[in-house]
C-alpha cells in the first residue's frame, strides 16, 4: 500500500469549498468539493468511495486534479462532445428560406438545400431536430416555453 493522498486546505480554501455547497452549480463539482473537504478533514480514500458510492480510483482523480489544479480541477474540461457540423447563420439562413418561398419544404428537402447551397452535410432527422429545438418548424411559429410545452404564437 502506497502512502497516504492526504489534502491540506487553508480556511480560505475550506470556505470556498463549503460556499460551493448553496451555489449553482453542476452536482458534480459539488460532490467534488466535498471529496476534498472530507479528505481535508481527514478521511481515508476509501471511506470516503464509501460514502459517496464512488470507487476509489475515483475519488483519487478528483484530490490529485485539486493539487494540480485547484479549484478549476472541479470542473469539466471544455471539448467534450461531439462539434457541431453547422453555424447559427446556416440554420437562420434556412428559416429565411422557409418563411420567403412559397412551398414547403421537408427535412431530407432542407439538409439537400442546405448542402447545395452552403456546403453544409446534414442529416434530415438531426436539421428536423435542430429547427424544432428553435421553434422554427412546421407551419406556424412555434416557440418551447418553460416546462416542455409548446405555446403557439399568434400571427
């Protein structure tokens, strides 16, 4: 057994630690801070993986990311996920189409517009969930209010 990852905090840090507990935040930076704390005080490693129902090699992440980083080793790393093939001005692009031409148009007729005249390869069922998130599909404008629910605007 290795020696012991003990974590040494100053009442400053403590503070901000414990402040993180009321603040909004993601729940993980949360439990992170807690981790921290806990080991601060002096729980072992794997006492605290016992509280938190966490492994061990979890909770070791989280204390070496603090003596790293400190108090940005909380929080998750940007990039993750996958990018988006598309910009705003693709998809505003696409609305302006829609509400100026006559016809109507698909999802499989839009990703083809959109790839013709933008360059931009979507799939019809990703552009068709898209434009919808926005409220910008179907017949009448649409805007998601709070709450899931959809309330139609007038005209």
């Amino acid at each position: 057994m290795g020696a012991r990852l003990r974590i040494f905090l100053t009442p400053e840090q403590d503070k901000i630690l414990l402040n993180l507990r009321t603040v909004d935040v993601p729940q993980k930076v949360k439990d992170r801070a807690e981790v921290i704390r806990l080991n601060a005080h002096g729980w072992y490693v794997e006492k605290i993986a016992a509280h938190f129902k966490w492994t061990s090699q979890t909770v070791r992440e989280v204390l070496h990311k603090w003596q790293k980083l400190g108090l940005d080793g909380l929080w998750e790393l940007s990039g993750r996920g996958g990018k988006t093939k598309y910009k705003e001005e693709d998809i505003v692009f696409l609305e302006e189409c829609l509400k100026k031409e006559p016809r109507t148009y698909n999802s499989l007729q839009l990703a083809q517009k959109l790839f013709s005249d933008r360059q931009i390869q979507l799939s019809p069922d990703r552009l068709r969930r898209v434009l919808k998130k926005r409220g910008s599909f179907g017949n009448e404008q649409e805007k998601a209010i709070k709450g899931n629910k959809i309330q139609k605007s007038k005209k």
